[in-house]
C-alpha cells in the first residue's frame, strides 16, 4: 500500500491543470493506485468549479448557441468516447508491456537508466527511467533542483524510510541519501526534473533519485 | 454501491441544479436542457479562457467544451461528480489541448491529455467511493465564504490564470513561502490537506 502521497500544493496545481505532461504524469500514475488520493483531487477539481461560478461572466457571442447546434447536427451520431473499453494505463502507452525489457543503458554498478525526455517533445524538463537491481545499492549523493519521483516497481529504501509500488517522492538539494533496493524485484523509479529558472552551469549530469 | 448510500446520497445529489440537466442531454439529447447548462456555464468559461490568457480563442474554446458536454453527457454519472465539476474538468481538458495544439511542433505525443487528466465517471472501473464528491461543492462554497481574500487571490490565480505558485509569488511581489502558507491555509480549511482525512 502506498504511504508517500503527493502534497496538496502539487494536486493543486493538477486539478488547476498547470503542471507540465511529465510532472501530470507522476501524479496521475498515483492517483490510480491511490483513492485517497483521488477523493482529495476530487475536491480540488470542485474547488476549480467554484472558483469559475465565483468569477466574472462573460457573455458569448449571439450565435454562439446556434453555431454548436450547427456542428452536432453537422456530425451526426459520432461515436461517444470509449469509456467502456478499458483504456492502456498512460505508462503502457509510453513504455509497452514490460518496463523491465526496454533498453537499459547500465550506469555505475548496480543502476541503469534509461532517459526518456524525447517522449515529451513540447517539455524541457529531463524525464529519467531508473533501475536499481534487487539488494542493489546505489552510492551515496544529493540532488539539485527538485525532483518529482514516483516508484513504478519494487521498492527502495533509504533513511527516509521505505518508498513502495506508487509511492510519491520529491527531493531536493537537501536530500542526501543511500538508497537501496528492497525486496526481490529490481527497483524502477520514474524521474522528473524540472529545469531550475535560473541555468547557472552546464546542465548535463544526469539527475535522479539514485545518483548525481 | 449499497441501497443506504443510495437513500442518503439521493437527497444531496438533487440540490445539484444541473446534474439532472445533464442527465437529460445525455440520455435523450434534449436540446432545451442543454440549452439552459449553456446559458448557464458558457459565459464562465469564456471567462475562464480570457483569464487563462486565450481571449482571441475564448469562443472557440466555449464551443470546444460544449461539444464535449454533448458527446460526453451520456458518461455523466452524478454519483461520481456535481455537475459543474464535471463542466470544470473538461473545460480544463480543452484548456490544456487548445495549448498544446497551438505550440505544437511537427512532434505528436505518445499520450493524450486525457490520459493525464481524467475527466469523472470516465473510469468505470472506479466504485463510487464516498458521499464526499456530493458533500463537496457546497462544502467548498461555504468554507471559501469564510476564508481571507488574500486566500482566494492567490487561489484563483491558480486555478483561473492557469499560474504555479512561483508565478502568484512574482506577481503579487511576496515570497514564494508566503504563497504556500496561504494555499495551505485554505486547502487545510476545505480539508484537501491529508491529516485532516481519514488515511
Ligand atoms: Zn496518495
């Protein structure tokens, strides 16, 4: 069960509909594995309609309304959308079946990595794959910038505690840790940085949960 | 979903105005009912999209989610959503696609906005969890009566001028800090805050 939920600021920005694709991405990964954290988009989403009802109106042009008649009637009996059929969740849809096959590059010793930023051609937010071999222990580092993690297989533990399947981590430049694989699955985490507004070095260290 | 919650959710589901509204659209496509969530909703959402900074497409995007009421309605389920919540997601769907398409490059993208943002009820899958969903928007409304305006500015700026934290935090001129402490005040008053729940 998943203990590490993200924090309302960051569900709020979700439910506004303000972060980028990859950052969504993590959230909604949880969201499906989460009701609890669900229910609080949930009221968050209300929050939204609240906040729309309690600011100004606009008025539509006149023939705004005839013109929405025009097209329905225009496009006869579209198919309604495919709630039934049940959807591929957004990671089968970027990754396939088995995140364990796709092409790891091996980085130091017990971690791969795989960078995945070219699936989000319209971010410029770096959006890393990794992997951490069972019992595996990556080596000691801190991180810059935030990074909005999210737990796609297996577990990792460090000082913080044990991070599960689904489980929500953001890490900052103050987070130094150790982290180890636990339990008999390779540990694959999904990685988001967000470029800091300020560039003040080169910026092509890879950047991640398990090694800076 | 057991016969009781039923009993209790039934009485709460009617005080949402437009839910049976479009229950209707969506079951027999009655024109008047959408009509009415029309003169209703669109004028907020062409607002919606002047604040979100899309004021030369704020009609097109008033008709993008009107059209999508209309398909969708039939997948409108009260239990799951109040009306205008459900209005309030795809508008924020269309919001987001406008965008995309309108700094799209020749790159088309593996996922749709709507694998990331779901719209409720899309999922049938998911149980009718908890009253909570009907609960909330009147809940919201009462709580948000009582909280300081700077709350709601900063609020607001969020969800209507489509602003992270950071932004609020240089336009109002007021550390980032600030910014946080005020939405967290607030969410801890409409309870989205996680200790106020039952984990
Ligand atoms: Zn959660």
């Amino acid at each position: 069960m998943t203990r590490h939920h993200p924090d309302s600021l960051s569900l709020m920005e979700y439910s506004a509909g303000n972060l980028s694709q990859p950052h969504a991405l993590c959230i909604k990964l949880h969201l499906d594995q989460c009701p609890h954290c669900r229910s609080r988009v949930d009221t968050l989403d209300s929050l939204g309609a609240v906040m729309m009802d309690q600011q100004p109106k606009v008025s539509v042009s006149d023939t705004s309304f005839e013109q929405l008649l025009a097209r329905i009637d225009s496009v006869p009996a579209e198919a309604a959308p495919a709630a039934k059929t049940p959807r591929l969740s957004p990671l089968q849809k970027l990754l396939g079946e088995d995140i364990n096959q796709l092409p790891w590059k091996r980085q130091l010793g017990d971690v791969s990595v795989l960078d995945i930023s070219d699936k989000f051609p319209e971010q410029n937010e770096r959006v890393v794959l990794q992997k951490l071999v069972a019992g595996g222990k990556a080596p000691a580092h801190t991180h810059r910038g935030n990074e909005t993690t999210i737990v796609l297989q297996g577990a990792f533990a460090d000082q913080k505690g044990v991070f599960n399947q689904w489980d929500f981590v953001v890490l900052n430049e103050q987070d130094e840790h150790k982290p180890v694989a636990v339990g008999c699955e390779d540990c694959i985490t999904l990685s988001v940085l967000s470029a800091p507004l300020k560039l003040t070095g080169t910026f092509t260290r890879m950047l991640n949960p398990f090694i800076r | 979903m057991t016969t009781l919650e039923q009993q209790k959710a039934k009485p709460e589901g009617r005080k949402d105005p437009w839910g049976p509204l479009l229950e209707k659209v969506g079951k027999t496509q009655d024109r008047a009912a959408y009509h009415a969530l029309f003169e209703h909703f669109a004028p907020q959402i062409k607002y919606y999209a002047i604040s979100n900074g899309l004021a030369s497409h704020a009609e097109e995007l008033v008709q993008e989610v009107f059209i999508s009421i209309w398909r969708r309605s039939c997948l409108y389920d009260w239990r799951k959503a109040a009306a205008s919540t459900w209005i309030f997601t795809i508008a924020r769907n269309q919001r987001i696609d406008m965008l995309r398409k309108m700094k799209r490059s020749s790159a088309e993208m593996a996922i749709e906005t709507e694998d990331l943002w779901q719209i409720p009820g899309d999922n049938e899958d998911e149980p009718v969890t908890s009253l909570h969903r009907l609960m909330s928007e009147r809940r919201i409304r009462e709580s948000l009566s009582l909280l300081p305006e700077e709350q709601i500015t900063v609020i607001a700026k969020v969800y209507m001028e489509h602003k992270s934290h950071q932004m609020v935090a240089d336009e109002l001129e007021i550390p980032l800090g600030t910014v946080k402490s005020r939405v967290r005040l607030a969410l801890n008053k409409l309870k989205v805050i996680l200790q106020d729940q039952n984990v």
